[in-house]
C-alpha cells in the first residue's frame, strides 16, 4: 500500500485537529486516507475531485464497506483536499488574550468565561485569582494549552455498542459516588482496550482479550507499575459491573510490582522562598496548603462554612467524600480573616449586580434552593471570571481552579530555582515530613492527611534520616 509523504500527513493531521474530530477516529481516517491514494496511482483519474471522491465511494462498496465506512472514508478524501490547498493555521482567538463565552458541558465543568462588567473590588484587589500566564477558554493549564480534549472518551463515535458501554460505565461509576477523575481514567482506559481490539463486538470479549492486552502493555509499551495497575483496575471495573462477564483470574500476567517511591520534601526555608515568590491568592492557597496538610484541591475547594475561627479549626472534605478536621495554624488567622471580609464584599457586589450563586455538589441544590446565594457556601478562593451554566444559561463563581494554582506554583519554583521536582502536592509532603520530625505521632499524622491505612503514612518515615544513618560516614570522608 502506498505510504503517505509525511509533510502530506503532517497537514492532514493538522486539519483533523482543527475539526475537532475524536482522537479515536485519527487512525481510520488516515486508513482510508491511504487507500484513497492508493487508488489514485493504481487508476486514472479525472481532474474534478467530486468525481474522484464518488469513484472512490464506489470502489469501497464494490469491496463490502458499509454505508457509514464510505461516508467516513468521503470525508476524510474532503479533509485532505483541504489539507492541500493551504496549511492549517490555528485560529488566533484560542491564542490571544479575548477568551469567548464557554458553558459548562457535561460533566467538565468549564470555569473560565470572561465577563466583563465584574465588581470593582475583583479589579483593585490582589485577593483573587487572576490567570498567571495567557488567558485559556477551556480552564485547562496554560503549560497544555495545546493538549487534545481529556473528555473525548465520552464523545459518540461510529461504533455504537461501544459507545454504550461507556455510558453504561458512566453510569456505574456515578452511582458509586466515585470522582469525576476515576470516570475519567476509567473511560480512557475503556477506549484504549477498544482500539487495541480493533473496535471488537462487545459482547465478544472474554478473559483472553484482557490477558493479551495487558501483557501487551507490560511487554511492548513498557509501562509503568502504576500505569500498568491503573489499566488492571479500570478492565476488572469493565468487565464485572458493565460487562457483567468473568474476568478470569489472571495470576499468570506479570503484575508490576509498586516501587519504593520516597516523597520529595522542601526544606523549611525552601517553602519559605515559594512562598516569596507567589502572589495572591496562590500565596495564601499555597500556605494553608502546607500549614494544613491539603491535597491541591482540598485547598481550592473551601468554602466559607468550613472555617471555624473561634476554635481554630478547618473541616476540609477529602477524597471519596470523607471529611476531616484540621487545625488552623495561629499565624495564619489575619491572613485568613481579611480573604473572609474580601470574599463578604465580593459575594455583597454579586447580590447587588443579580448573578446567580455558585456552584453545588450532586443535588445539594435541589435540597437548599437558597444555598447557592448565601455567604457560607461561598468558595474561600473565588475565581475573578463567571462560568455560564449549559442548561440555564445563569452566571455563576466557580473556586480557583486547581490548573491555575498549579501554574503559579511552577513558575514560582522556576523563579526560586530549586533543584528539586516541586509540584503542589510536595506542600502536603513537606507538612507530614516536618510533623514527623518534631515528633509527633504517626497515627495523628495519618488522622491530619485523612490516610484509611497507617501505611500510606509510613511512607513519610523514608522521608527522616535515623540516628544510625546520620552517624555513617563515606569512605570519601575517611
């Protein structure tokens, strides 16, 4: 078959990605992209290309194809005409600094619409977020402005018994209350084994279809222990709860084994020079991060409610809905009360400009119609921009969103020139670590981080250097 010029596929690919077409579809498009050209050097061909598309439709339905392959296999042919008259440039209005309206599709929430009559304390003040780089209309990182869409798992395709099984999926995953990331890297996983199964019936599919792929993974791809155990658990989700079949027991697959992960800790004075180097509201998030032990969107996601200053303590709601307690730390309490007198006069312009509230959990609207107006359920950390709901249409405040405190927090890393790999989570690391070297007990240590098992936590004590290891000396030092 005759092999495509690369500057020919380069093009081509480019054109798919300005069409938005789900990235699953890439490689039939480029299959029938290849057959189409290998229709050309084999017959002769008239100059129109209308004429060469239907010759081309009807040698695909002399050869069996369906209806609906011609039809793809038509629109691909159309897309590199396209891609030959000129290449693709990316539109500007995605680069530059007007961000267009968005709405909240589905189940990404999109909180980045730019409305421009915003109260004038949101202008003046340093106390609320402002995007750190170039402004993105999809709430998604600046450092991956250019990253393909991470929901395209949950878009339709030509295969409709697969695209049933991810709603069916969907709908396991929402019934256990799991998080919006497991659908995520569930239904990833769902389409990944579907284009290594070459799209097979569903109702097909038996223990030896996951065997080989997963011993693909480890063999071929040479993934990673965790990638490999990710994948293992999103198929035995599958195929239990959806697929309602026998998983098998698959004890000869060669399970990768966790590696000994040793956390990276700062110093206390290198969380003093992030911190130096962060302006607000990422300072103040990035603190009681460390001063609480927070996972990233713990910390984006407090509301108003959850402060108790008269006891000093903090109700943070953690992983699978779990709540805990921590302690506010005293040195904190100005800082902290002066963003609750900014979020007050906030959330007051709000009510005076008539938006319609924030943003609950589940149905927690439907139960306390007032809530999304009253001040305790405000978010700690209000994002500057309004987010348009999909359904209603309403303008509603969404949190900081957690992409754009972890942007801060790599170009505050940048600026501090650390030599260690700092993300967001490396503050909730450095808090257990400091806890244990002051010490305090490993069990409150795991009741602080909301760990279920002591053994998530013991992985700090890696972290602080014993006695006897400290005494040792090089032989370099003899």
């Amino acid at each position: 078959m005759k092999n495509i010029h690369p500057d020919i596929l380069s093009r081509f690919d480019n054109i798919l990605k300005l069409r938005k077409l789900p990235f699953l579809l890439h490689s039939d498009y480029r299959k029938w992209l290849r057959y189409f050209l290998d229709f050309q050097s084999k017959c002769s061909q008239p100059g129109e290309r209308s004429v060469q598309v239907r010759l081309f439709s009807e040698k695909l339905r002399s050869k069996g194809q369906t209806e609906a392959q011609v039809r793809q296999a038509a629109d691909a042919v159309s897309l590199f005409f396209t891609s030959q008259q000129k290449a693709p440039v990316a539109h500007s209005s995605t680069r530059s600094g007007a961000v267009p309206d968005t709405v909240v599709q589905g189940v990404a929430e999109q909180p980045c619409t730019r409305v421009p009559d915003l109260p004038p304390a949101v202008k003046e003040s340093g106390m609320i977020c402002e995007p750190p780089g170039p402004p993105v209309p999809d709430g998604h990182s600046w450092r991956r402005k250019g990253r393909f869409d991470d929901w395209r798992c949950l878009r339709k395709t030509d295969h409709p018994a697969w695209d049933a099984i991810i709603a069916s999926l969907a709908d396991e995953i929402k019934t256990r209350h799991y998080s919006r990331k497991t659908l995520q890297h569930y239904a990833n996983w769902t389409r990944k084994y579907q284009s290594y199964l070459l799209h097979k019936d569903p109702s097909s599919l038996s223990p030896r279809d996951v065997k080989n792929y997963l011993t693909y993974l480890a063999v071929n791809c040479k993934v990673s222990s965790s990638t490999q155990n990710l994948a293992f658990n999103a198929l035995l989700f599958l195929y239990r709860h959806v697929l309602k079949k026998d998983f098998g027991d698959h004890k000869d697959i060669p399970r990768a084994k966790r590696s000994t992960y040793v956390p990276v800790v700062l110093s206390r004075e290198e969380v003093q020079e992030i911190l130096a180097r962060l302006g607000q509201p990422y300072h103040l998030i990035a603190k009681l991060q460390y001063g609480c032990g927070l996972r990233c969107f713990e910390a984006v996601k407090v509301r108003v409610k959850d402060f108790n200053f008269d006891a000093g303590l903090l109700t943070i709601k953690g992983k699978g809905g779990k709540s805990r307690v921590v302690p506010i730390p005293n040195k904190m309490m100005p800082e902290l009360l002066a963003q609750m007198t900014f979020v007050k006069k906030l959330h007051a312009d709000d009510l005076a400009s008539g938006y319609a509230g924030v943003f609950l959990e589940d149905q927690l609207e439907k139960k306390y119609p007032n809530a999304v107006r009253e001040f305790q359920w405000q978010w700690f950390f209000p994002q500057a921009s309004l987010t348009v709901a999909a359904i209603s249409g309403e303008k509603r405040r969404y949190h900081v969103h957690d992409s754009r405190f972890q942007d801060a927090m790599y170009l505050a890393v940048r600026k501090a020139q650390l030599t260690k790999r700092v993300t967001t989570h490396t503050f909730r690391h450095s808090f257990a670590t400091h806890l244990l070297q002051a010490n305090y007990d490993i069990r409150t240590i795991q009741t602080l981080l909301g760990h279920a098992d002591v053994r998530t936590t013991m992985i700090y004590t890696h972290c602080v250097p014993s006695k006897t290891l400290k005494e040792i000396r090089s032989p370099l030092d003899f």
